[in-house]
C-alpha cells in the first residue's frame, strides 16, 4: 500500500488551502488546519459557512477542486479508498436504515467496513451492553427516539476502530441530557485513541471539544482552545465569541 510519507504522524488530519468551488461560488475557500491524534476538534459555522462540504472532502467522499488534504496518511484528492477505511463518518442525514433491525444495521455496517463475522457478533454483544440497548436488538432502527439512533449510529461510525471519525451535527434535535450521554461516547472514543472531528449548533458543546474553528462564508476565520477563543475576543462564553463572528457572514441562510 502506497502511504504518504508522513511530516508527523502525530497529525491525523492536515489540510493545506483546501478549496471547493461548486460553478464560480466557494463553498470552501482556502482553509488550512491540523488535527492532532486524539483531539477532539470541533468544526463551528452557520448555516452554509461549508462545513459540511470540507467535512465530505476530509472523508474522501467529494474531490477537493484546489489545496491538499491528508488523512489518516493518505491523500483525500487521490486515495479516496484507503481514506475511507480508516475513518468514520457519521453524516448529518442519516446513515442507518430505517427498515433494518439495530442488529441488522449493525451486521450490515460492520460488513461493508470488512470486519469478519465473529468479530462483528462479538463487538455487537458488546455494543449492547454498552449502549444498555439489550431490548432494543431487535427493533426496528425507524422506531427508535432521535436520540437512541444517533448513539447508534455513531456507535456503528466506529465499529471498526477508524483513526478519526467525522460527525456531521451528531446531536441535532435532541435534549441536553441525551446530548451529554452522546458526549460521553465521544470521550469513551478518544480514550481508545479515536481523533474525533465534529460540527455542532450547539455552543455548550463547543467547550467540550480540545480547539474550535469558527467557519465564515467558506473561510476559517478563528482556530484555537475554547479558553484561548474567549480571551482573544473579550467574550465570557463561546456563544459570545460565535455571535461576533456570525455577524461578519454575508450569506443568507441556506
Ligand atoms: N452540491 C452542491 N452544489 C452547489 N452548491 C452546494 C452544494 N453543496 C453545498 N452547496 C452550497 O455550499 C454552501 C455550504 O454548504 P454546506 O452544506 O457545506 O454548509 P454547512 O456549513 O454544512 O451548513 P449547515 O449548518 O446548514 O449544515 C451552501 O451555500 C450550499 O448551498
Ligand atoms: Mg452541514
């Protein structure tokens, strides 16, 4: 397997100038960033600053029209398969199916991510009894409340140990306390040397994440620690520091 020759492996994601150009308009202009393995990074903008589009070029599902990116090590212009496997994606749309039974996704998920049969069951058992979604096994994914779905689904993101997985606004919809239990598998994630990437709305999440960027009209125009942001703006809370900077976009919501 051709894998870049690494500046630092310490590095699991860089993305140098990358640029998305959908026709003349840049969806996302010019952005360079580092994640260090095991961060937690949090990927910050309003509705349509692009996140979502440098997040689908960073897993290797939408080609970069300029700049470079690597991850896990490998070219996401050129190496869109071995990015694929070693990371997880958890998109904004639902990935699980609907029409499937928790087992079912499950078996499903760790197939295409080419885990073997034993393995799967294992860690299924597992899961479970993680999740506390014994009786759950057999439902229906579509039956399931918002909440239990996501948990899932992020579970399922990382069923195959990914260097990084990528969670387009994981928590979405739901209420403060299923948001913290979320949370909670995320931490349990980067414990087990997972590098987590993730957009969200909301700002208390914002100070749970090792740095922040702040995404406006396809450009970062903020990148630091929680801590460091509110200093640097005179802000007592990242709501504030996101305010401030809001007011610079000039896209109306999308
Ligand atoms: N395939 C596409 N063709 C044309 N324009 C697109 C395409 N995908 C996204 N865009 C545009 O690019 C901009 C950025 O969209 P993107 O979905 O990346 O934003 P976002 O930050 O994820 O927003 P949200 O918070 O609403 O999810 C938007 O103006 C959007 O309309
Ligand atoms: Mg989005």
């Amino acid at each position: 397997m051709e894998k870049i020759i690494q500046h630092n492996s310490n590095k699991v994601i860089i993305a140098e100038n990358l640029t998305k150009k959908f026709g003349n308009f840049k969806a996302v202009d010019n952005i360079s960033f580092e994640v260090e393995r095991g961060e937690i990074f949090g990927f910050l903008g309003a509705n349509g600053a692009g996140k979502t589009t440098a997040m689908r070029m960073l897993s290797g599902l939408s080609i970069p029209t300029g700049g470079k990116g690597l991850v896990a090590g490998y070219d996401i212009g050129t190496q869109t398969e071995l990015v694929k496997k070693n990371i997880g994606y958890m998109s904004q749309k639902f990935s699980l199916y609907d029409d499937l039974k928790v087992w079912e996704n499950i078996e499903l998920f760790g197939g295409i991510y080419g885990m073997k049969d034993n393995e799967i069951k294992e860690k299924t058992d597992k899961l479970m009894q993680v999740l506390d979604f014994e009786s759950e096994r057999d439902k229906l994914v579509g039956s399931l409340p918002l909440g239990f779905k996501q948990k899932l689904a992020f579970s399922v993101s990382i069923f195959h140990n990914p260097q990084v997985v990528f969670l387009d606004e994981p928590t979405g919809g739901v209420d403060p306390i299923t948001r913290r239990q979320f949370w909670e598998l995320i931490y349990d994630a980067t414990s087990r040397g997972i590098t987590v990437f993730v957009t969200t709305h909301y700002m208390d999440e914002a100070e749970y994440c090792n740095r922040v960027s702040i995404m406006v009209d396809g450009k970062i125009e903020a990148l630091d620690s929680p801590k460091n942001l509110k200093k640097q703006f005179n802000a007592t809370s990242m709501d504030e520091v996101f305010q401030q900077l809001a007011r610079k976009a000039k896209r109306v919501d999308s």
